[in-house]
C-alpha cells in the first residue's frame, strides 16, 4: 500500500510563490518513487474537509512565512492529529517573531545584533528624533525589517538619509525591527534533526543575501562549501547554531542565518522551514555531505510526529 504524502504548499505570505517551487521540487522527487502517493494542497477554504479526506500519514509542511512557519498551520494540524513535519507550534511562532526569538538568544550568551523595536503610532516622533535615537542606540548603518517575515522580505540597510523613507515603506506592519548592521561574511548552518548538518558561504552581488541573491539565478550569489575558516570557527559555528535549535525546540531541519566580523559570529535568525529549491542551501549542504536530495526528503518525512 502507497504512503499518502500530503504537500501543502503556497499560502498567504510574501513568500508563496518559493513556496510553490519548493513544492514542485519535492513533488517532482517523490513522484520517482512507486511507494508515496502524493498530492500538493493550499491552504485556503476547505483546506481540513481536504485532509481528512485524503487521509495522509504525512503532512508534508512546505509553506514559508506567515500562516504556513509561525505556529498557525502547525496548530491546525496538531488538532486534526496528524504527522507533519519540521517544528512544532511554539517553536515556529518563537522563531518566527524575530524579536522574541533575539530575547532568547541574548538570555543564553549567543551573540546577535543589537536591535530597538519601533511601533507605528498615529502621532509619531518626529523624523529628527527618531534619527538621534537610532544613532545613539545603534549607530548606522542600520538594517529595518518586519518581525515576522521570512527569506529577506522588506528588509532594506538604511544610513541616516534614507532610514526615514524605509522605515515607512513598512508602516502596514504596525511594528518592525531596527537592527545594528553587521558586515563581514555571510555563512548559514544547517541542522538535521540534533545533529550539525554543515554549513555554507554565501557571497552575493548584491550588498547582502536578500530575496533576489537568494531565488534568482540571474544574481549570481556565489556559494562556497566548504567554508574556509579554521576548524575551531567551524565547530564554534556549527555549536551555535544547534544551541539555538535546541533553545527554541526546534525539530525537523532548520537553517541558521550568521554574519562572521571581527572573528565574532552574531547570529541573525533560525529558519524552521528552510527552502528546498534548486538553489536552495539546505539540500547543498546535504548533497555536500553525501546526502541525496531523496534521502533529505525522505529523512524529513520519517521524522514527522504529532506533539511537536
């Protein structure tokens, strides 16, 4: 008998049309092998009379950013109790919220950007007074992103003559992150299950690894696997990204995002629900490693649970 895989994929945030690619890269994979029958569902109306329906032994989560990494999703799925993958309720919703997840990671000694959160309020500072306070907490340049998006959405590095105009291209947020820029070299850890994965150097065009280095070919981010740093950076590295896994109870794979400066790694966030695209890092490390794209995939499958 076929094992029901169910893919859901798309959704709602910024971030459904990667979540779509994602989705058709694992379909395509597991569309190879006769034992998964596999089917890709969205998110919308219907959606559980859809689960229940099919009657999946696993619900295979590929969605990325708000409703589909923050809790929301994982919450449906643990009431219909039903296997799924990657984390679970609280620790997507802690990852996802930047500001929370930064909190938790400064209690417990891992260095991560200096940050000041600003709420939108109908009588807001004037323009001068919010420049002095972001200069004297922070100093610039600085990086102004929402709370709770994922892959570089709406994130922009601001100096002092442009820090107004971004901050209020976000204003739909109601509240965002203003957070020290960190320069120095862009290297990401995976982790697969509790146990170090790898990690990988990413060299973009761009000034930083945004949403265009990260998804379109044409920007040609160049990728360095292994890393060259010394072997005590790389356990130190890899350490902290699985410290900050297990701090938040992370399960499944997740992705650690770093800036490497002044021999000093900072963290900059956690990603539950990394990307699985062609460019994706996650299944690069994996293949470095000697590890299929197959193999991922079906790792990730056979660690579903409930009560995650």
């Amino acid at each position: 008998m076929k094992k029901k895989i169910l893919i859901i994929a798309g959704g709602y945030s910024k971030e459904r049309e990667i979540s779509l690619e994602t989705a058709k890269s694992v379909y395509q994979e597991l569309k190879k092998n006769k034992k998964y029958l596999t089917r890709i569902y969205e998110p919308k109306g219907g959606f559980v009379n859809l689960i229940r329906k099919f009657k999946p032994k696993v619900v295979l989560n590929l969605l990325h950013g708000r409703y589909g990494e923050d809790g929301y999703i994982q919450s449906i799925l643990e009431t219909e109790k039903i296997n799924y993958t990657h984390s679970g309720v609280l620790s997507s919703s802690l990852a996802m919220d930047k500001e929370l997840s930064k909190s938790i990671f400064k209690k417990y000694k891992i260095l991560t950007p200096k940050h000041i959160k600003f709420i939108f309020k109908k009588k807001n500072l004037k323009k001068k007074t919010i420049i002095s306070i972001v200069s004297k907490k922070l100093g610039f340049p600085v990086v102004v992103k929402p709370i709770n998006e994922g892959s570089s959405v709406n994130v922009f590095i601001c100096s002092k003559s442009n820090l107004i105009k971004n901050i209020f291209k976000l204003k739909h947020y109601k509240e965002i992150l203003i957070e020290k820029y960190i320069p120095g070299r862009e290297i990401q850890v995976a982790i697969m299950g509790n146990k170090k994965l790898g990690a990988i150097e990413l060299k973009p065009k761009r000034r930083f690894y945004d949403y265009e280095a990260k998804y379109n070919p044409d920007a040609k981010t160049k990728h360095i696997i292994p890393v060259q740093i010394s072997k005590k950076n790389y356990q130190k590295i890899t350490s902290i990204a699985l410290k900050a896994h297990k701090l938040l109870h992370c399960k499944g794979v997740t992705r650690s995002d770093f800036r490497f400066y002044k021999n000093k790694f900072y963290l900059l966030e956690i990603n539950t629900q990394p990307g699985m695209t062609s460019l994706s890092l996650v299944p690069e490390i994996a293949r470095y490693k000697k590890i299929s794209f197959m193999e991922l995939i079906e790792w990730i499958i056979n660690d579903a649970s409930i009560n995650r």
